[in-house]
C-alpha cells in the first residue's frame, strides 16, 4: 500500500498542529477579556494568515498526486463519505481564514501579519461584521466536529481495522496489511508483504 509523498505528510501534520492551535485560540478568547486576549487575537490573525498559505500549498500539493487507494474492504459508501469529508476539510480550511479576515474588514481593523498590512476584503460595515463574526463562529464549530471525526476514523483505521489507511498519512515503518487495495479486483492473487 502506497503513502502519500512527504510534502504532503508534512503540510497535513504542520496544518493538524495550526488547527488545534488555532482552535484552541479561538475559544480562549470569546468569553471575556482577560489580560492576554489581545496577544492572543494578534496570534490568531497570524496563524490565520499562515493556515491560508499552508491550505492552498496543500490544495495544489494535493491536485498533483493521486490519493493512495483505499482497501477493497472498505465499502464504496465510506470510501465516498471519507473522499466528501476531504474535500469538506479543505473547504472549510479555506473558508475560516477567509472569513476572519474578511470579518476583520468589516470591522475597519487592519490585518497586520508582521511588518505588513493586508488590504481590507471587504469595506467597513458593522452589520456585515456581525454576520461574518457568527459565520466563522459556526464554521469553526463545523471544522471542530470535522477534524474530531477525521481523527476519530484515523484511529480506527490504526488500531481497529489495523488496514494501513492510517500508514498513508504516517511517519516511520509501514506495517503488513491483509486487505487487498480497492484497485485489486476482488479474489485476484495477492503477494505476501516482504518480511
């Protein structure tokens, strides 16, 4: 069973890290003010900016290999679900930095990622602001319940179904697998792994 490459294993983990990171930002600081929520709201809007860059350099990184195929095992219902629920990842992944910074536009507040000032995607507009503040809101909420049901299969896939799909995404040694890949015919004769 093939791996994805490792440009690909790279961005998906980096991106993992960025998403909880930024997930975990994000619901530090809409409860109340606290001493470091401006810190927190700068890192926020950094890490935002930084996930767009990761998202599209993953999208076309993507769009250039093909996914490894998944065990003939696996039903054609949950290999679709599992494609839909890729593409959903990457929609939402685009979606939130592009709201929070149009968000910020509304709002009339700079986008400053070091020593630069992003353009406004939007002009000010306290009402739009509003509607895009609870967009990213739900959105983020949607991507929480997306990465936690990503995760969740992953691990089943490792410790359960113990199939390989969880290897296509892994660092380190591939274990054997006793499924055949969806694009060997079902009954056709399968090699034994190298031990």
């Amino acid at each position: 069973m093939t791996r994805y490459p490792l440009s690909a294993r790279l961005l998906h983990w980096a991106m993992a890290a960025l998403l909880l990171s930024q997930l975990s930002l994000g619901v530090s600081m809409v409860d109340r003010w606290q001493i470091w929520t401006t810190p927190a709201i700068q890192l926020h809007k950094a890490f935002g900016v930084l996930a767009l860059v990761l998202v599209l350099l993953r999208l076309a990184n993507r769009l250039r290999f093909r996914a490894p195929p998944l065990p003939h095992s696996i039903p054609a219902l949950q290999r679709a679900l599992a494609r839909a629920s890729h593409w959903a990842l990457y929609g939402l992944m685009l979606a939130l930095p592009l709201t929070g910074w149009a968000m910020h536009g509304a709002a009339g507040l700079p986008v400053r990622v070091g020593g630069f000032v992003l353009p406004a995607l939007m002009d000010a507009d306290l009402a739009r602001y509003g509607l895009l503040r609870e967009l990213h809101a739900w959105l983020a909420y949607g991507l929480l319940a997306l990465v936690l049901v990503h995760a969740g299969a992953a691990l089943h896939h490792a410790w359960v179904r113990r199939d390989g799909v969880f290897d296509h995404m892994a660092f380190g040694k591939r274990r054997a697998v006793d499924s055949s890949p969806a694009d060997t015919p079902p009954g056709a004769a399968r090699t034994p792994p190298p031990r």
